[in-house]
C-alpha cells in the first residue's frame, strides 16, 4: 500500500482530526501536553479547566508551590513528576525566552521536561507547523501496519517522515491518535472494519 492511498483511507476514516486537549494558548497547551502523559485527555481537561482559571502564564503559575501544583493536578496521575516539570519549563520559559513559549524543536526541547513528543505537539498544535509527533498510539499503528519496526520513537518518527509527505504530517498524526484511541485499540481494535487488513501485521498474525 503506497502512502498516498494510505493518507487517502485515514483522510476517509478521520476525516476532521482535533486535539482534544482545551487550551486557549501556547502555554495553556504545553501545560495540558505535560499533563497528558499516561492519562486521558478528558480527565487533563476537567484538571486544567479549574487550574487555568488562576493560573495560565508561566508567572502565575511560578506563584505556586511544588506541593501546592502537585495537590491542583493530583487526579492526573505522576502529580510529583508532573508538578517539578511544569515548573521548572515555567521558570525557563520566563527566564530565557521572555514569558513566551518558543516555536522551535531546538528551543522547545531546551525547556525542562519537554521531549521531542511534547515540542512536536507544540510545533504543530500551537504553531501549525509540520511535524509529526509520536505517542503510545502512533507508536502501535505503525508499528501495526508495517510503517516501521522500531519501538524507540525517535526512530518511528524518522521512519514516519521519510515515509509520508511533510504536508501530511500534522493530520496523520492526529488521525493516528484518534484512530488508535478509539479503533485501533491495544486491546480488542476494531480489526472487522479496518481498510488497513492487507497490510496490518496485528490482524495478519491473528488470521493466520
């Protein structure tokens, strides 16, 4: 299956992808990215909804406390991790770029606790830059179909750019996401309706 045709059936399949994260800004974004990991989008959006409200710059959000982040985002899961990294990309963020968060990979990947996950998200959410940003969901449905056969997703993001056309990147993403989240699932996917059955190595092993 070329790249072209596959674009077309993810283009059929998610045919308007969105984040689903609520941000009305580049730093209330990266901040619900953050919080993001290894937890849902919706539980994230009930967390940031009550949190942005006081506190969404980076010097508001400097007013608070390790402890005192980590109790307001508790419910996201790794609040301790969570709470340190947040603050410590707010501090850099004040400090070196001027309160702004910045647009490049480089300058991105500079703020501390923002991986190359996190600055591509940015790159493309935020800034609607080409990108192409690999989670737990990319990482299984290229695996899955064959895209790559790497489990390190620096190299699934090379492998994913070398493939498809840098126009398609941002979209892709996002309708891999989506259609991992809710079709292509770890376990139980959806396999019976799936434009994908020729190529997918899950379903072939599974049929064979």
């Amino acid at each position: 299956m070329t790249n072209k045709q596959i674009v077309k059936d993810f283009d059929t399949l998610v045919p308007n992808p969105k984040c689903e994260l609520d941000y009305k800004s580049p730093y209330e974004l990266l901040i619900a990215v953050i919080l993001s990991a290894q937890c849902t989008d919706k539980r994230v959006n009930l967390v940031t909804e009550q949190l942005f409200k006081t506190y969404n710059t980076p010097e508001k959000m400097l007013t608070l406390t390790q402890q005192q982040l980590g109790q307001l985002i508790h419910s996201c899961g790794f609040y301790n991790a969570k709470s340190k990294a947040i603050l410590e990309a707010s501090k850099d963020i004040v400090e070196k770029f001027s309160g702004r968060v910045p647009q490049t990979m480089e300058e991105l990947t500079s703020l501390r606790g923002v991986g190359r996950k996190t600055a591509n998200v940015m790159i493309s959410e935020a800034f609607k830059g080409d990108a192409f940003a690999v989670d737990t969901h990319v990482l299984r449905i290229s695996n899955r179909l064959g895209l790559t056969t790497s489990k390190d997703p620096d190299k699934v993001e090379e492998d994913l750019k070398n493939f498809f056309d840098k126009k398609d990147w941002s979209r892709l993403h996002y309708q891999m996401v989506l259609f991992g989240r809710y079709k292509c699932k770890a376990i139980k996917p959806d396999c019976e309706n799936c434009p994908f059955q020729k190529i997918c190595l899950y379903y072939n092993k599974k049929e064979g």
